[in-house]
C-alpha cells in the first residue's frame, strides 16, 4: 500500500528536514524518506510505503509519522486497518472444504468403493495446506498463490470423482432396498391378476348367492305361513316346497364351491411354490415357425 503525502515550505528560508516514525512492530514495515530539502515556498510529494506482512493480525494500529529538524516538529497520526485477506478467507474456506472431502471420502470407503486415488489426492492437498500456512508465516505471497491454486484444483478433481461414484454409492448402501422394490414389485404384479381380482370376485359371486338364498329361505317361511293359515291347499304347498328347497340347496352348493374355489386360490397361489411356478409360467414365451417344406 502506498500513500501519497505532500510537503509546503510556506516560508523563505531553505529548510533541511528530517523523518520521524512511530509504528509497531506488530503491525507492518513503513518506508519513509530518512529527509528532505525544500527550498523557498517549495512544494514536494513523498510516498510512504506501508507492506503489511500476511501473518499480521486483524486490528487497528497507529502509526505516527514526524517531519522536522531539531528546533522543530510536525506530528501526524494515521490509522492502519487490517482486515482479512482473500488469501486467509481463501485458505480457510479450502481448509474446510478438505475437512469435509475427508469425511464424505470416507463414508464412500465404508460403502465399500476404492478411494485410494482420492486419498492419495487428499494427503498431496493436506501438504499444499501445510505449505500454504508456512508461507502466511514466511510472508511468501508467490508460494501462497501456487498453493492455493493447487489446492483449488486438487477440490475441484476430488468433488468430480465424488459426484461419478455417487450412483454406485447409492446402490451399495441401498442394494437390499432395492432388491426389495423389486420383489414387492413383481409380487403386485403376480398378486393382483392371480390372487386378488380372483378373489374379488368370488367373494362378489359368494356375496349375492347368499343374498339370493336368504330371499328363498323367506320365501319359504311365507309359504309354510299362507298353508298353516289354510290360504294354500297341501299339494300347492308341497310343490312350492320342493321348487324352493331344490333351489335352496343348489344355492347352497353353488357358495360351497365358489368358497371352496376361493380356498384353493389361497392355498395354491400364496403359496411360494405356487408363486414361483406361477411367475415361470407368466413369461412370454416365443414360438419358432418350422420352415415349410
């Protein structure tokens, strides 16, 4: 950093002047002119160079410069601010982001994928860090620059070959999941067709031949009551009686079956045999045409 800073003789006598500097040492190295000469009502410009070393730490430090001779002296007081560089910013950002590399880099091992090169990339960058933080120390800002473009690069690589495996990760750490998915999958497909829609509808059929034989049953109840109450003569009642009863008992035998049916669709298709052989014979299978001769 440089400052530009501005002397005036105002008077008419030459005047040999001398530099004075107050600064600490924590802060920076201050160049100054050791002395100046300005002649009558002459005006002069002088840099003052301040070089603020990169491991300076963040604060405020006064500096007071002094321009006079022996007889006399002019003091003024400048605030040097040090903030934080992009290179400590830079530095710790990276430093961060190779801590977190580590850990993802290591649950990618714990799934079983070979991240030796990332490893080998990951101990190379932990150098350059080290590198890096000497530098600050030695206030070597070239070595600093190199190890942080490094560094970048280094992060950069490392991330890609993380973002390529992330697929494969995925499927070692999920692969019982996902072999699950499937079998529930093919399950639902055999199951529904084969198992429940059958049953369904059975169960629809069962449903109303129940239905169908409690309106019989009534029925017949109705007619004992119209002959015991003489409204019937006995031969009607006895032909009524043998239509409802026979219909009754095919009724009747029409739900023993189609419960009988719904049991054998329960005991043959649930059945991991029954499943099996079932899924064999749901394959498509393809036919060849024998070549006429």
């Amino acid at each position: 950093k440089e400052i530009t800073a501005r002397l005036i003789n105002t008077g008419n006598t030459i005047l040999n002047l001398i530099s004075f500097l107050n600064v600490s040492k924590n802060c920076c190295n201050v160049f100054i002119p050791s002395s100046f000469k300005l002649n009558e009502r002459e005006e002069k410009e002088f840099q003052i160079k301040i070089q603020i070393p990169l491991s300076t730490n963040v604060s405020e430090y006064p500096m007071k410069i002094g321009i006079g001779t022996e007889y006399f002296k002019k003091e003024r007081t400048i605030n040097i601010i040090v903030r934080v560089s992009y290179y400590h910013t830079s530095l710790s950002d990276m430093e961060e982001e190779l801590r977190s590399l580590e850990e993802e880099i290591e649950e990618y091992k714990e799934a079983g994928i070979n991240t030796w090169d990332l490893e080998t990339l990951i101990g190379y960058s932990k150098i350059l860090l080290s590198n890096a933080n000497e530098s600050i120390s030695n206030d070597q800002i070239t070595v600093l620059e190199n190890s942080l473009s490094y560094l970048k690069n280094n992060i950069d690589a490392a991330r890609s070959s993380l973002s390529s495996m992330r697929t494969q990760k995925f499927l070692l750490q999920n692969g019982w999941l996902i072999v699950l998915l499937i079998i529930m999958s093919m399950l639902t497909i055999y199951l529904v067709p084969q198992v429940f829609i059958p049953l369904y509808k059975i169960e629809n059929e069962i449903r109303n031949l129940k239905s169908e034989e409690e309106i019989l049953v009534s029925s017949r109840v109705e007619t004992e009551k119209q002959y015991f109450m003489r409204k019937i003569d006995e031969k009607t009642f006895s032909n009524i009686m043998i239509t409802k009863q026979d219909k009754i008992l095919k009724t009747r035998a029409s739900i023993n079956e189609k419960e009988k049916e719904a049991k054998k669709i329960i005991e043959t298709r649930l059945k991991p045999i029954g499943i099996l052989r079932r899924l064999r014979e749901s394959k498509p299978k393809v036919f060849k045409k024998k070549d006429e001769k």
